[in-house]
C-alpha cells in the first residue's frame, strides 16, 4: 500500500508490548476514518509499543492477534458489533470477555457507539474507553507495563482507575422483571460512577496517515471543533462533548500546511463548524495555499447562524449540506432547533448568489410530539423550496429519529415502523412527482441502531445470537422473538429478556434506571 505517514513512527526497537488496534471494515473504509487512526497514532509513537492495524480483510500481519498484548476496537457505528465480533471470531477469541481465560490479549473498544451506551457490549469486552480517546493510549500502555506480571482481574483493577476507562467485569447488573433493579460496582474500591474522558486542548486532530487505497482517497481530515453549542434534544453533539472546543487557528494553519503537501483533498469536520469564530480567515487561508498547491476542499454540516463568505470560492463541486431536522418551524422550536424558514431562505439565497449549484439536506421523521401535519409541512416546505430555486438541486437525506442516551430525550421512545413506513413512502412518492432527490433510511436498520442506543446488558445475548446464525439485520424483529422466547425458557423471572418494544418502543419514567446512568458525561 502506497501511505504517508504525517507523522515520525517509533524506531520499532525494543519495544515493551505488542498492540492491535482494528477497524471492522475492509483497509479501504477504515484508513479514512479520523478517530481510529488518530488512535492508533498514539499507540504507534509510543517508544514502548510495537502497534499495527487490522481490518477484516488484513492477510499478512506481523504478528498474531492471539500474540498480542492488547487488541482494541473501534466501533463508530451499532452494526459495527456484528463486525467485530467476525473478527474476533476469525482469530479465534471465545466472544464472552468473562470466558477468555488467558490474560492476553486484553480486548478493548472504544468510539461514540461505546461512549453513548456500552452496556450492550459489556459481555464482549474487558474494557471500554468512554469519552475522547486522546492521552488514552498513554495512560493504558503505562497501566499494562506496570502491572503485566499480574493476574488479569488485577490489571483490569488498575486500568480501571485510569481516567474515562470502563471495565464491565466489575460491575453488577440487578433486574426486576423488564427494567434494571440496580447496578453497583461489585467491591468497595472500584468507583461507582465512571466519569467520561474529555480532552481539552488547542490542538487539531488531522488524519495521520494518507493512503491512496480508500474511500477517501489521498485525503486528510481536519477535526476543526468538536461537540455543538446548541441544545438539540435528539443530538448527541452538544450533550456527549461538552464542553464546545474550537481549536485554536494557528493549529489549524499548521495541519493544512502540512495536509497540503501531500493529500489531494482535505475534508473538514466538525458540528456547525462554520461557527468556527476564525472559520473566515481559515477559508482565506485556504484560498491563498490552493493558489500554490493543488487540493480540494470539502466541509462537513455548515450552520445557519455565520454566513461563510469565502467558502463557495474553495469548492469545486459547488456543494453544501446544512442540516434543517423537519420542515415544521413549530416542530423545530419544540426539539430545541431553533430555525425559521425565513433564517433557511436568507442562507439558501446568500450561498445561490455565491454559485452554489446543490444543496444537501438533511432531515429527520418520527420526531416527538411529530404529526402527519408535520409531515405535510415538510413536503409542501420542500415543493417550495424546489419551485422557488428552479435551477439548484436538493437532496434530501432523511433519517429517523432514534432516542440518545444523555440527550433530554433518552427516555423517549421511537415512532414504531408502520407510521415511519406510511410517512416515507409519501413522501419519496410526492418527492418523485416533483423531481426532488432524496435518500431514504432503512427502518430495521434503524430499528436495530435504537435497540443497541437503548439496550443494557441482556440486549448483548441477542447480538451474540444474531452474528453466531448469521442472521439479517431485515429479519431481526421476527428472529428477537424466537430468540426471547428460548432464552427466557431457562432463566429466572426478574432475569428475563424483555420484548424488543420495552427497549425502543416503550416511554420511560423519571424515576426509572437507565443502562447508562452510571456515566458522567
């Protein structure tokens, strides 16, 4: 493979430990993804780890996964579980954590997946990274080197102490029927809230390696803020990654500095990220390096609220997204998306008059408190829109809403799949007539995404389950119920799994115990 690394790898001599880091994809998926390689950067400049990836389709390794000291996961999606645990069973790993006697390779996952709700991972997992990964790598080479001559229970005792580590063996999980009687540390010395890992720091993440063989071909991120400033209800940007980091220019000056001498594209990313209060001058920064270097720009969602007047220059393509949630004004006011149409006419009109030529749009159905007279707002705001901007096209990228754990709405539950289905099939049938693009989810995909976004520890069983007989993610609601049935057979009352519906369908009380309360985000 043809790579650049951008930054100085370890001199690969006497190294201390041995550490896998895998992305559940092919090589060219996972090599554009920014915070699996930003990970495995650190794990790679450590003078004391000899570290290499792999993918589902790695063939020729250096060294053996069950040779490994540590081996890590990075799971940015829910369907990713169903790829990590292939790859473990490729290597021959038993996928209970609790049966792998050998103390290595001590398996690990982390990602906004594991940070969001691990508890449906628990069983497969002798740790979890909850929060930023940054400075992790670190902290566990240290905690492993210190006390690799120990038993493993001991180890995990000690990693657990490592700030935003989350170590499933040494809690316990009390049920009362359908909802979670309690959930408590298993001994006095381990802390009974596990804090999320925050990193707070001026500088920039950037891709760290680019490689010709991906998706993103010849391509460097740039992370130019993380979390969101406004209080979406449904969104995990704002209320996972509190607080709101922009990162500081001079650090962003140097990453496309150095992204420009050798990528043939650098994507920028980030929520709202035109809220970047330098975002003007780094567009103009952009635009004098592009007359001397040969590169494309593209960004991530922009927002509504900064009008960037020198981005439309940078774009070849001539291409923006902005994400609008729902055509209702009212029904946006009431998720906390605080937009009139007349905000997303004024900033439709002002990048027009810039040349822009398409527009992606991204939208959200089965909303709390959503109606069928939301959804008619939302096809005539549309046909409006497309009458009205006759030359530009719209694509519309529709998702549903699945409930977010440590959002106001994670007690919520999601709009059941007849009423999605009725709504979509509308509206892709009055958006056809009128020549409107869109792409439209796939509601068992979904359906199976809320299930994992909501589901403790039994939920686990059920992944397990469906990756062993290889079922369908189309067929999982029907295959749920065969599953809890035999399941439920030889387990004790207050233990047993309960219905798909009580996970995602059902509302949950104030007072009522959630998988993942035992995060401080």
């Amino acid at each position: 493979m043809n790579e650049i690394y951008l930054y100085k790898k370890n001199p690969n001599e006497g190294q201390t430990i041995n550490v896998g880091l895998s992305y559940p994809s092919t090589y060219y998926y996972g090599m554009s993804v920014l915070g699996y390689l930003s990970l495995f950067k650190e794990f790679d400049k450590n003078e004391h780890v000899c570290a290499q990836r792999i993918f589902l389709n790695s063939k020729m390794l250096a060294f053996e996964p069950k040779h490994l000291d540590i081996l890590g996961f990075s799971c940015v999606f829910e369907l990713d579980i169903l790829q990590i645990l292939r790859i473990l069973k490729k290597y021959g790993f038993n996928l209970n954590a609790q049966k792998r006697k050998k103390k290595i390779p001590l398996i690990f996952a982390g990602g906004p997946v594991i940070t969001s709700n691990p508890e449906p991972f628990a069983n497969f997992f002798d740790f979890m990274i909850i929060g930023d990964g940054e400075g992790t790598a670190k902290e566990i080479t240290e905690t492993y080197i210190k006390n690799k001559n120990k038993p493993k229970t001991e180890i995990l005792k000690e990693l657990s102490k490592v700030n935003g580590i989350y170590v499933p063996s040494l809690y316990k999980t009390k049920y009362n029927h359908q909802k979670i009687q309690s959930f408590i540390p298993i001994s006095n010395d381990t802390v009974r809230f596990v804090k999320k890992r925050t990193t707070i720091s001026s500088k920039c993440l950037y891709s760290p390696i680019i490689s010709e063989n991906t998706f993103y071909s010849n391509t460097v991120f740039i992370e130019l803020a993380r979390g969101c400033p406004f209080e979406c209800k449904f969104c995990t940007a704002h209320w996972q990654n509190q607080p709101t980091r922009f990162y500081e220019l001079k650090h962003i000056k140097k990453a496309i500095k150095k992204a420009s001498k050798h990528a043939k594209k650098i994507v920028f990313i980030g929520a709202m990220i035109s809220l970047h209060p330098d975002f003007d001058e780094i567009c103009l920064y952009l635009s004098k390096l592009k007359t001397k270097r040969n590169f494309q720009v593209e960004f991530s969602s922009l927002g509504f609220e900064h009008h960037a007047k020198y981005l439309p220059d940078l774009l070849e393509e001539k291409t923006i997204s902005l994400a609008i949630e729902c055509g209702s004004e009212e029904l946006r006011n009431n998720i906390g998306k605080h937009l009139s149409n007349e905000k997303i006419i004024e900033t439709i009109n002002f990048y027009v008059q810039k040349g822009i030529k398409k527009f992606n749009l991204y939208f959200m159905i089965g909303l709390p408190n959503e109606t069928s007279k939301d959804i008619e707002e939302y096809i005539k705001f549309s046909i409006n829109l497309a009458q009205k901007y006759q030359t530009i096209k719209f694509n519309h990228i529709i998702s549903t809403f699945i409930p977010k754990p440590a959002t106001p709405y994670e007690r919520e539950k999601r709009q059941n799949n007849a009423t999605l289905k009725e709504y979509l099939e509308k509206i892709k049938k009055i958006f056809t007539e009128n020549g409107i693009d869109t792409s439209m989810p796939i509601l068992n995909n979904d359906y199976f995404n809320t299930l994992v976004s909501l589901g403790d520890r039994r939920v686990g069983y059920f992944l397990q389950h469906i990756f062993e007989k290889n079922i369908p993610i189309k067929n999982i609601l029907h295959e749920y119920k065969r599953f809890m049935k035999k399941y439920n057979e030889k387990i004790e009352e207050e233990e047993k799994i309960p219905h798909y519906t009580y996970y995602c369908n059902t509302l949950k009380t104030k007072n009522q115990l959630l998988p993942w309360e035992f995060i401080e985000y």
